[in-house]
C-alpha cells in the first residue's frame, strides 16, 4: 500500500471534492463555515496537504450536498500505484 496523501485515489477524492464545491456554487470559505472550520482547513484539503478521513468525506458530503458513496465509488475505479 502506498502513502495515502501521493495516491492516486487520494488525488482522486482531492480532485472529486473541488468539482463537488464549484459545482455547487460555493467557495472554499463557504464549505468552512458549514463544517465549523478555518477556510485554510478545507484549502489544505483540496491542495492534498491533508487527508480527508471517513468521518470527514460524510462531513463534506453534508455540507456541500452530494452522495459520500459517490466519492468512494470514485476512489474504487481508480487504479492506485
């Protein structure tokens, strides 16, 4: 198994999670506030510098409305290293 944060799944979910944000119209600022965190958490976030746990991704999925299941179906296509 690979180091989480340079995965390709991890980058996956990285990248699910921004176009989950912009596509539904908020800012990084926004999701933050709904999560009761700092802007800079969710940007270390979308940047890869953090990794996003099971409890996190259903936090994120509540807060920026989409399926959490959607982002691990995601992750399972995608071939890691």
């Amino acid at each position: 198994m690979s180091r989480t944060l340079q995965s390709t799944r991890h980058e996956t979910l990285r990248l699910f999670l921004i176009e989950k944000r912009k596509k539904a119209g908020l800012t990084q600022a926004a999701v933050a506030a709904k999560l009761k965190r700092y802007q800079s958490f969710v940007a270390s976030i979308e940047t890869g510098q953090r990794k996003v746990d099971a409890v996190q991704l259903i936090a994120f999925a509540e807060a920026i409305g989409f399926d959490p299941r959607e982002a691990i179906k995601r992750m399972m296509a995608s071939k890691d290293d």
